[in-house]
C-alpha cells in the first residue's frame, strides 16, 4: 500500500507539472526578428564616432543598443557572452581615439559604484563589474530601435512575472 500511495503522489505531481506553462522563451533573436525586418538594418560598419554616442542599453549579455545624435542608432552583437552584464548598469567605452570600434571593449559598472574617480585619460581605472568585446555595429532605423528596446523590456517583464 505504501509504494501505490507513492506512486500515485509520483504521477499526480508529474501531472500537476505538465499542466504549467512553460517558461516563455526570451531571447534578443527573438524580439528582433518581430521588432526589426531585414530591411531595418541600415548599414553595418565595425567603427562609429565616439562622440555621436548618447546612450546605451543594455538588452541582454550578447548585445548592446546604442543612440547616437541626428537620430542614429546601433545594435552591437558581443563578440562573445558578457557575463555578468545587466540592464540597470552604465556601459563605458576604453577609447584609444575618436571611434568605439569592434574588437574594443565596453566596461559595464553598477549605477552604485559609478563616480567620476574611476576615469583617467578616456580609459577606466577600476571598479567596472564586467568587460566585454564589441561586435560589428549594425545601423537601424532610430524609431525602430525604440520599438526594439520596448519590445525587449516588455518580454524581459513578462519573463519576471512568469518566474515569481
């Protein structure tokens, strides 16, 4: 009687499991491929001005959503995973001149921790969470790269509200 009692529990949890709904799935490819159509995609370029650069988001550990003046903007794919990177933190580019290009790096620093004693020559003393490796920069459409950023958070939330 004990083993039945035991396996009933056994295949009444196994039920209660398959009855959930599975984790949405999020991923930048994603919500890029609805938010953007190839033909989104302006240009892509492995350099652009530092100094068109005004804001950067952070949409996942793979990529990089940069606006830039006179309504440009970017997304940069890492050249590989940066891992401890998060979208509440402030990206810094090392500049070595004019342009952020690919093969640079960008440092990722909590908003905490962020002070102006952590800069000298352009360069980043210390104190960044994480370095990461900048990809090609492919030019979208600035409207677009709104949507894009709306459309990420809103998937990024609902993934939240589906894990607790």
């Amino acid at each position: 009687m004990k083993h039945l009692l035991s396996g009933f529990a056994l295949c009444w949890c196994m039920t209660v499991l398959a009855a959930e709904k599975p984790a949405p799935e999020m991923t930048v490819e994603a919500v890029l491929s609805e938010a953007l159509p190839a033909d989104a995609y302006v240009e892509t370029t492995d350099c652009i001005r530092a100094r068109g650069v005004k804001r950067v988001d952070v949409l996942d550990r793979g990529h990089l959503l940069i606006f830039g003046s006179h309504k440009r903007a970017w997304i940069n794919r890492l050249e590989t995973q940066c891992l401890g990177i998060r979208d509440d933190m402030i990206i810094m580019f090392d500049l070595w001149g004019t342009k952020i290009c690919r093969y640079d790096f960008a440092y990722a620093q909590d908003r905490s921790k962020h002070s102006f004693d952590n800069y000298r020559d352009g360069g980043i003393i210390g104190g960044y969470a994480s370095r990461c490796r900048l990809g090609p920069f492919e030019e979208v459409d600035h409207q677009q790269a709104e949507m894009v950023l709306e459309a990420f958070r809103k998937a990024q939330s609902e993934l939240e509200d589906f894990s607790g």
